[in-house]
C-alpha cells in the first residue's frame, strides 16, 4: 500500500488523497450537482434536498422545471465571507 503523508501530520492512502484532490477541485466549482454536494459533506441526497426545498441551500435559477439542480457555491462562499 502506497501512504502520502502531508506536513508529517497526516497520513493518507492513495484512495483518501486521490478522493481528497476531486472532492478540493470538485468544491472550487461556482455549481455542484445535489449528488456532489451530498458527496463532499457526507450527507445523503435526500437530505440536501430537503434543506434546499426549505431554503436553506441556494441553487441556480432554473429556465425549466424539470432541469437538473445545481448548489450555487458562489451564494454559499458570498454568505461566509459576510460572516466572518
């Protein structure tokens, strides 16, 4: 079994730093598909859309109904940065 190990603190497979680097590049995106979101914040599917039938995710606007939901990141990074 291949380790990385960074800064001498933290010891990785390759399976954990190669899921780590997707879910870094996958977080940096302006959207995220629900399945992504849930994903990277281990939450399952049905959760995260719950919290953005509530409102309590932003998404980007859709022309259609039936079009696929995207978590506007861009919405979450603005609210964080007006709280710190």
């Amino acid at each position: 079994m291949n380790v990385s190990t960074l800064n001498n603190h933290i010891t990785l497979t390759d399976s954990q730093f190669e899921s780590l680097k997707r879910d870094l590049v996958v977080a940096s995106l302006p959207f995220l598909s629900v399945e992504d979101y849930a994903r990277i914040t281990n939450d399952t599917t049905g959760n995260v859309r719950q919290q953005i039938h509530h409102g309590r995710l932003p998404i980007r606007k859709k022309l259609k109904a039936r079009e696929k939901t995207f978590i506007n990141m861009l919405a979450i990074r603005a609210e964080a940065e007006l709280v710190v």
